[in-house]
DNA sequence: GACGATTGCGCAATTG
DNA sequence: TCAATTGCGCAATCGT
C-alpha cells in the first residue's frame, strides 16, 4: 500500500493489484508441473521475465525469452489441441510425489468439460478476462496519453524556464550598468568635493 | 510511413505497426465467419473496440465489451476444446456464399494438425507471439518509465520556474526603487537650481 | 505466396 | 467460492 507512491495514474498503473504476484504458472500445456521459482512480479522485473520454468531462467534472463522452448515444454498433445486434454494428466499422476500445494487437488481431477458447471465456470472467466483486459488496455491508452501530455508540458515549461532567464539576464545587465553609473558619480563626488 | 510523427518513443508506441490495422477478426471460436466492419486501430479507438463482430458493436462502444458474447457466438464445441476443431468447419462449408476474402480459402481447408508442417508453423507462430508479447511488455515499462520521469522533470521544471519568477520579481522591485530615487534626486535637484 | 508480427480470444493456474 | 490477473497457444490478419 505505501510504496511512495506518487499519487499518480502512472505509479497506479505499474502496480495494477498492488504487488499481485503473476507465479508464472509453468507454461502448462501438456508438460510439468515444475516447481515455481520465479516469482518476481512483472511490473517490477525489467520486462523479461514471462514464462517460469526455471529451466527457462537464462534465456529469459538474457532477453531471449521467445526463443522455442525445448521440446520438451512444449504441449505436443497427438491431435485435438493443447487445451482438449482432459485435466492436464500431463502422462502419468506423478502428485503423490509433490508437495500438496502443487499436486493436481482431489476435487480437480475429474472435471467434465462438458458438464454445464465447466462450462459455467469457463463463461465467467472468459467475461472476466476480457473485462480484464479492456482495463489493461485503458490503462495503457491513460499512460500514453498521460506521457504525451506530460511532454508537451514539459516542453512548454521549458519553453517560459528560457523567457525567463533572458528577462532575468537582461535586468541583470541593467542593474549592473547602473551600478557602474552610480559608482562613477560617486567617485566623481567624492573628487569634486 | 509519414504519420506526421512526433519523433518519441512514446508515438512509436502507439503506432507499433506503422498503421497497423487489426482488422478484429470476428473471435473465430467455432462459430461464424462475420463480415468485418469495425476498421479502427486499437490505439487510435478510445480503447474499447475489441471484437469485432458487428453484432457486439453497440455494447464495445458502450464500454461493456466485457459483457457475455451471445451464445450464438460462443464456442460451445462439443468436448475437446475451442482449438481442436478441425479447421474450422464451423458446422457446413458456406464458403461459396460468402466473398472471396471472408471464405476460407481452398488450400486451408485440407489443414492436417499434426502433421510437421502444421506444427512447426504453430511453433513459428508462437515463436513470434511470444517475441511479440515481451516487445509489447517492453514498451509498456518504457511508457511507465518515461512518464515517470516526466512527472519528475516537470516538478523540477515547475519549482525552477518558481524561482527564475521571484528572482524576477525581485530584481524588478529593486528597479523600480531605483527609478524612484533617480527621480527623486532630480527631482530635488532641479527645486535646488 | 511465404513468413514474421500483431491481435483477440479461450483455457488453466494462480491470486486475493 | 468467485472475480481478477497472467502466461500461453491458436487462428486470423497485416505487412513485407
């Protein structure tokens, strides 16, 4: 909550959920249910950080995150597409072998996708990522907007900083002159007398 | 090519593409092939035109586009997921109806997904999505930075206004005394005579 | 036409 | 439990 925020749009923007954690997830198509390292938040990485996997790690480290992934990450599922498998069996039930917190739940295992509840579920979520995502893109929009404005200003201020110091050298110079003038007429007085 | 750019980053953001033209694409789930009307850049629009079916038109322009789709519209393929249709059947071959452009073209149809071609264009593909995604990621935290230190530097500029302004004042009230005095003293001068 | 780049979308995992 | 966020793959489209 108090990260010295700037009180404005732009800070509200890098921290969308204040510090929400994206936990990349792994890149789940059909491969692992790797154990998540890479929990830096995205806002606040240098914008490399995206996938998860720490096998990953160095590449995306290096700015080459888009590179293929090895074969053996991607979701190469025999026909049907990576999202048609049935509650990610990723080839065998290895969750007895994790940790609670990362094993498949009991309650999650046989999910029809027919049934009207998945499909229920699925509807709301897609209406709430798309609502999530006409916000991102607002947001995005306000930032642009709002650096242009702040650019324009800036140039303007600069702009009246240069008026300014003109006006200012300009009486500067006046003064100076008559201080030599008063100075003369005062040494002039000061002779005479 | 010649957008009367401003020559920043921050324009360079908006128009990624040079005039890139999303052309939305009408959410092809398993539905429709739509005619496709809305034309306008996502960054040019006021951030809310996102689909693309004409149909959804009126509730994106209504800031709802986050709104349940019709049903009509919704994927709601028969098991399997949205992606494993084959090529998009979309229940009956109505190409012949439709313009040359909207139909899917004769050399998509025969599309085996799993054959090597087909796969290492997806792999390509999502190669390139990912490329593109961090891109767009970067130019984000670029905006976000730039407007942040455009926040900064206008402060700055503002307060050195601030002074350059009472530096100003200051030197003119000492002008203005002195054109006092010089007046006085020939004023003085002259009743002397 | 081929190919990379963008974009919208749905899915799954995760967070709060 | 449920909405919000996020990464990802897919398909359509654009531009070269």
């Amino acid at each position: 909550m108090s990260e010295s925020r700037v009180s404005s749009v732009i800070q509200e923007w890098a921290y969308p959920g204040q510090g929400h954690n994206p936990a990349p997830s792994g890149h789940v198509g059909s491969s692992s249910q790797l154990p998540q390292i890479n929990m830096i938040p995205y806002s606040q990485s240098q914008g490399l950080v995206r996938g998860g996997a720490d096998d990953r790690m160095a590449e995306q480290m290096m700015g080459l995150s888009y590179l293929p992934y090895p074969s053996s990450c991607i979701s190469t599922s025999p026909s049907g597409g990576n999202h048609s498998n049935q509650q990610q069996n990723h080839g065998g039930d290895f969750s007895s072998f994790l940790l609670p917190s990362l094993r498949v739940p009991a309650n999650k295992r046989s999910i029809n996708k027919d049934s009207p509840e998945y499909r229920l579920r699925r509807e709301r979520n897609n209406i709430a990522v798309r609502k999530s995502r006409d916000k991102a893109r607002r947001r995005i929009m306000l930032t642009q907007q709002k650096a242009q404005q702040l650019q324009e200003e800036n140039k303007k201020l600069q702009l009246r900083i240069g008026q300014l110091t003109q006006e200012l050298d300009t009486l500067r110079h006046i003064l100076s002159q008559r201080h030599l003038h008063a100075a003369e007429d005062g040494a002039t007085e000061e002779t005479v007398i």
